[in-house]
C-alpha cells in the first residue's frame, strides 16, 4: 500500500515538531532596543533629506519676488 501524497507535505507524517528558540527576556530587549534605535535612525536620515530638498528649492526660487 503506498502512502498517501500530502500537498506541500514534505517527508513523512512521524516527524517531529521542530522546536522553536526561545529569546528569552535579553533577546527580547535587543530586538526591541535594535527597532526603536532603526526607527529613530530612518527618521533623522528622512529629515536631513527633507532638509536638503528645501535647501535646494530655496537657491531655484527667485530673491525678490516679480511684481
């Protein structure tokens, strides 16, 4: 008797659950820690780019207005 063909079933059906890693509390705050310091990072790099975008729109506009 051939054994039943599972879709996206890969090897038999007495595997063992793979267990997962646990981070613990330390893993969990560097994780944490490494996303607030790569959003504050994101932030201050999107401001300087704002920044320099007016700085250059500012030497295209014209000094005095034209009446």
């Amino acid at each position: 008797m051939e054994t039943p063909i599972v879709p996206g079933g890969h090897g038999s059906l007495h595997q063992a659950p793979r267990r997962r890693r646990r981070s613990g509390r330390i893993g969990r705050f560097f994780r944490g820690y490494l996303m607030f310091v790569g959003a504050l990072t994101t932030l201050y790099v999107l401001v300087q780019v704002l920044v320099l975008v007016f700085v250059e729109l500012s030497k295209w506009m014209p000094a005095q207005p034209v009446i």
